[in-house]
C-alpha cells in the first residue's frame, strides 16, 4: 500500500517531541500480563469520582466522536492510523509530563490501573517485574518514541512502505497507551481535577477508544480487564457508551 495517494501526501505530521531520556530495558514488546497487586495495597469503596457527574460529561467535543475518527476520503489507512498514533502519543505524552510531579516511585509504586490490577513489564530475562509507575511510563514513551522515529516502523519518506508488521506494531503501541490512560485515571485523578484539565483529559481519552475501537487496535478485554480484575477505567468505557458518546 503507497504511502502517498494519488492527489499527493494529505496529512502532515506535527514535529516530534525530544526524546526522552532514559532507555527501557525491554527491546521486545512490553508485556501483556497482569498480576494482583499485594494484599496490602488500598481498596477504595467509593464510586471512581471519574464515572461521577460532572465530570464523566466533561469533555471539549459534544457527541459522538464516530464522525472524528473516520478516515477521511483519499488517505491511506495505514497512513491515517499512524498520523493518529503520533497525535495521541503526543497529547497523552504532554499530560504525563504535567502529572509526573505526582506520580512518583514512592506515591506509586507499582503501574496501578484498578484496585487488584498493577500491571508488569516483561525484562530483558523474560520475567514479568513490577516497575514503579513513574519508570513503567518512561520506558513505555521511550519504546513507542523510537518507534515513530524508525523510518521502517513510521515511514515519512516518499515511496517508503508501511511494513506488513505494522498493524500488531501499532496494536501493541495502544495496549501500552491504555495502560498509561488507564493508570492516570485510576491514580491521578484528583490532579487533573486540580488542573481543571478534566475535559481535555476526557476528550482526549474518549477520541482514543473511539479511534481504537473502530480500527481494531483495541480488544475489549484489556479496556475491560478480567472480571476478578477488572480495569478502572473500563466502567468509565461502558458509561460513555450508555450516554452515546461512543459507540456501543
Ligand atoms: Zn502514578
């Protein structure tokens, strides 16, 4: 599939953030597992303030978002998905870098997402390690910045092909952004109240799942979790569906 269509190039990225610092231990893909957390870790009882009225409504678009994530006419597919890929790595990239003040080794010391769901890195061993969130984080933004500056991952250049790996390639790259979602919903909440940022971090997060629900690069398992390990934000998922900001 060309890169470039018959009336030329229709999309144009955004300049690439700096890179980050530090470099993941992983060369593979990050892991899938996730394991329950120690049984001393905290049970919240009360409803998620991000399923509570009114900020489950917040958001900076009205509606559903099916009409924003349709691939618009002349554009390549594969070229439509990644130029989005590099948008909500980016976003999501801006607001990690505002929270990470918060999110520390020690207020966080695992990759959290529900109350019996930390999520594990896979190392250079093969064994699944809990990482504090902050590190699972970077090296999560660190993988997923090398891989849109590989040319053969994230072609730019004229005449270059996307491979026909790309497709699980970019799989694997939104499973990871969920997590990271997924954590600052579950553990990071209450400061982007603070930072009044909720309907930006709503939007944001709903145009993902949108996106991510109408390519396939979403399973509903990993929105969801497992039922004896669900994940937070899969209620707030099935709630915004209900209110037909997506779709069912
Ligand atoms: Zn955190």
């Amino acid at each position: 599939m060309s890169f470039f269509n018959s009336i030329g190039r229709s999309i144009t990225r955004a300049p690439r953030p700096p890179k980050r610092s530090t470099t993941p231990t992983s060369a593979t893909f990050p892991p899938d597992s996730q394991v329950p957390p120690s049984p001393s870790s905290p049970q919240p009882v009360q409803k998620p303030l991000f399923l509570c009225s009114p900020f489950v409504e917040a958001a900076l678009v009205k509606g559903n978002f099916k009409t924003i994530v349709m691939q618009p006419k002349y554009t390549d597919i594969m070229e439509w998905v990644a130029v989005n890929i590099f948008d909500f790595y980016t976003n999501l990239n801006m607001f990690y870098g505002v929270l990470a003040e918060c999110c520390t080794a020690h207020s966080c010391p695992s990759m959290s997402a529900g109350v019996a769901l930390n999520y594990t890195w896979i190392n250079q061993d093969r064994k699944n390690v809990q990482l504090p969130a902050p590190t699972y984080v970077d090296y999560v933004m660190t993988w997923i910045q090398n891989l849109l500056d590989d040319d053969n991952t994230f072609p730019t250049k004229s005449g270059k092909d996307f491979t026909p790996t790309f497709p699980s390639t970019v799989k694997h790259v939104y499973r990871q952004l969920l997590r990271v979602f997924a954590h600052l919903y579950y553990a990071h909440y209450t400061q982007i109240l603070h930072l009044r940022s909720e309907p930006h971090f709503n939007s944001l997060f709903a145009h993902f799942l949108a996106f991510g629900t109408e390519y396939e690069l979403l399973d509903i398992k990993d929105i969801k979790g497992q039922p004896n390990v669900p994940v937070a934000v899969g209620a707030l998922w099935e709630r915004w569906k209900e209110m037909g900001i997506l779709e069912n």
